[in-house]
C-alpha cells in the first residue's frame, strides 16, 4: 500500500470540485483505496510518498488526436474541413507509409501527450498498418494508455491512402491478433473508418462487422462541418441523419462508440447518440480553426450524453487537454453571448468532463473514488503561487496559465510513467 500525501483535487460530480487539503490518497496495486486525513494505525505498512504542498489531481485524458498530424500541428488553418484534408492533412498522412517518417513523429507526439500529462488517449493513425503498429509498441513502452486505430479509407483521397476492403480487414486482423487479446491491456486497437465521406458503404459494413466479432470500440467524426454534412446527405440519402449513417452499419454504440465533433448535432441525432450511449469527444480548438462551429455542450450535458475533451491535432492546434478546458468554457461563453437561453460551463464541469465522464472509455478511470485506477498528476505551482490563494484557486490558476514545467510527476494505473525517449 502507498500513500500520497499532498492536496488532493477532483470532481465527482460535475458541479462540485472535492477538495482534501493535506491528506493522504491510499493506492494499492495501482487502485484508490480511500482518501484519510490520518495514516491509519500509525501508517506503519504504508509507504508515503511526500507532495506536501502539491497538488494532486486526476491525469488528462485526450479523446481525440490525429498521431500522424503532429507535423502539421500550428500551421495551415486556413481552410475548411474538406479544402483543409485534400491540401494539408492527406499528403502528411501520405509519408507514413514509410515507418521510418512515422517512427520519428510518433515518438515525439508519444513524448508530449506525455509532457502534458494526458495519460489515456483515444488516436488516429494513418491507413497504415505498419506505422499504425509502431504507435502501438511506442504507447506500450512509454506505460501510458491508448486506443490506436489503423484509419480505414477507400474514397474521396488521394491513392496513396486508399486500400482494398480486404486490405483493411487483414490488417485490422493483424493489429488485433497482435494488441486485443489481453482485457486487461492498456494499449488496444479501435475500429477507425475515417469518417462517411472517407468510406464507401462495403467498407463501413467491413468495419462494423469487425468491430461486432471481436467487441471492440469505433470511433469517427460526427457533424463537423455543413459542407461535410451536405456530402453525407448526398452519399447516405436513406439515413434520417449522419449519425443514423453510422448506425446502419453497426458503428454507432453497438460497441463503445466516440464521435468527434458534433458541433451541429441536434433533434433526432441527439436522442440517437443519447440512446445508444456514443461518446462525444468535444474539440473546441479545431471547432474554431477549422471555422466548423461551437458545438452544443450545455444540451449535451442537459442530456445526460456522455463526453468528453479532445485536442484533434492538427485541427486543433493545442495538445493540452488544460488548454481545452479552457477552450471550452470560452467557446461555450460565445454560444452563450448569442443565445442566454443556457448557461456557459463552469470550471467544475469541463474538469469533470476531461477526467471523470471522459475517463469511463477507458474503465475506472478519472477520479480518484475508491474502485478507479490511479492515474494522477502532482503538481508544483509555486511559481504560480501567492500565499492566499485557496486551493480551488491553485488549480483554476494552474489550468489558465500552468504548463507542462509544473507537472512534476505523472502515473498511469498506479506507476510512475517517465520520460518516454525520442527516437
Ligand atoms: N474528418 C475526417 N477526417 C478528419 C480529420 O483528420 N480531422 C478533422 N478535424 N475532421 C476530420
Ligand atoms: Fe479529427
């Protein structure tokens, strides 16, 4: 048993912060065992790990991130989504048919999601299965956590991104024969067709008979951008809506489901994600780089739909998940400036959406209840700090202003995760 001494922050619920100034969290074999102001018995059998001073919060969890777009990360916003993939993001993802390209930017993005202190992380790769395999050995050796998907696509791109369906089916197979066995892994693969426009309807049905046979999630892009949306319509002229497109093929929560975006989800595509517990991966970044919209947050917690934050690198052009916080909170002031009908979000919410609700997708994870698997950040803001800030008031500070220099330790189930190399 170990025990973390320090203050201790996180969010059970989503309107309240727990606060544990000077305690100590109890951690056995990677789990929370409780939260005690006391060692008990004296402590004699625990090892205590000192932060006193520190600050002890939940580690990030990014929902949705392009792996293979980190070169691309800060330039070329310039364009709408289908202008922007077509001249910026398809000849990026083009060299990682060459693993030697996707060694060298995959192990730097591997590095900074870690710097950032994102711990978990839901990815896209490129149509690539050996790139794709490399992120995987690279997420496995750093101890951190991952769904990786290989992208499947057969339309609508460049040749160099196109495969046959039985390309994509064997190598799917391939990535779950070597990563999908163990349940209890940390690194998994995640059935990826792009999104509709991206795939014709055999290779949707490929994909949702392969994410059916070997029960595992999906994740694509939902409702991003109007153009896209439009095109959708034109290809799917039978579905009620985009995201009853998904469900045709079985690639809308008939397994665990992330959708990006959702920025122009409503009616009848909002019951259906609701009905079918699909996850929303909110990226307010890329919503407002992309000129795609402000996504409707407030309805979706209104409604009880699970989500959570992405960064959607290179759309969105920050990594860390502190940053989309506070992306969140403004963009949902903007909605708000322009219709007072609901209320902006709260500190207390989007902390609870980047770690608790987020953190379902992964198992017990993002908070620091008893049960949940101890994925932390220790914090020093000192140089952030003056005397008489509260703690709440620490942290609030730390998400604004902090960065990666005041993370000072990171663990994922329970081990401290390090530095992880660049190759
Ligand atoms: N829709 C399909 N592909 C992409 C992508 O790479 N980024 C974003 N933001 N949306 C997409
Ligand atoms: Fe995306």
């Amino acid at each position: 048993m170990k025990a973390y001494k320090g203050n201790i922050i996180f969010t059970k619920q989503k309107d309240k912060f727990e606060v544990y100034e000077n305690s100590f969290l109890l951690v056995d074999n990677g789990v929370v065992q409780s939260i005690v102001r006391e060692l008990p018995n004296g402590g004699d059998a625990i090892e205590v790990v000192d932060y006193t001073g520190k600050l002890i919060i939940p580690a990030m969890n990014d929902m949705h991130v392009h792996a293979p777009q980190y070169r691309n990360q800060g330039i070329a916003m310039d364009l709408e989504l289908l202008p922007w993939l077509n001249n910026y993001t398809f000849p990026e993802e083009s060299k990682f048919a060459e693993p030697a390209y996707a060694k060298r930017v995959y192990s730097r993005f591997v590095r900074d999601m870690w710097r950032e202190g994102t711990m978990r992380s839901v990815v896209f790769a490129t149509v690539h299965c050996e790139s794709t395999r490399l992120l995987m050995q690279l997420f496995e050796k750093s101890g951190m956590g991952a769904f990786v998907g290989k992208v499947d696509m057969n339309r609508n791109c460049p040749d160099a991104l196109k495969e046959t369906i039985e390309q994509s089916i064997r190598e799917n197979e391939a990535l779950v024969a070597e990563f999908g066995g163990e349940k209890n892994a940390l690194v998994k693969p995640i059935i990826t067709p792009r999104f509709i426009p991206s795939c014709t309807p055999e290779l949707l049905s490929a994909c949702g008979k392969l994410a059916a046979k070997h029960s595992l999630p999906v994740q694509s892009h939902l409702s991003e951008n109007t153009q896209e949306m439009a095109l959708v319509r034109e290809l799917e002229p039978d579905s009620r809506n985009y995201g009853d497109a998904y469900f045709k093929y079985g690639l809308f929560g008939q397994t665990p489901t992330i959708m990006a975006h959702c920025v122009w989800t409503r009616g009848e595509e909002l019951e259906l994600i609701k009905n079918n517990n699909v996850m929303v991966a909110h990226c307010p970044t890329s919503n407002m780089n992309l000129a795609s919209g402000l996504a409707p947050v407030r309805s979706f917690l209104d409604n009880n739909i699970r989500i959570g934050l992405g960064s959607d690198i290179s759309g969105g052009h920050e990594l860390s998940i502190f940053r989309m916080m506070v992306y969140a909170i403004q963009t949902s002031k903007i909605r708000y400036s322009v219709d007072k009908s609901r209320p902006f979000l709260t500190l207390s919410e989007v902390f609870w959406i980047a770690t608790k609700s987020a953190g379902t997708f992964f198992g017990r994870v993002g908070s620091f209840e008893p049960g949940y698997e101890f994925d932390a950040l220790v914090i020093d803001d000192s140089e952030l700090n003056f005397d008489d800030y509260s703690l709440l008031s620490r942290l609030e500070r730390f998400i604004y202003l902090g960065d990666d220099r005041y993370i000072m330790h990171r663990f994922c189930r329970g081990v401290e995760i390090k530095e992880p190399c660049v190759l």
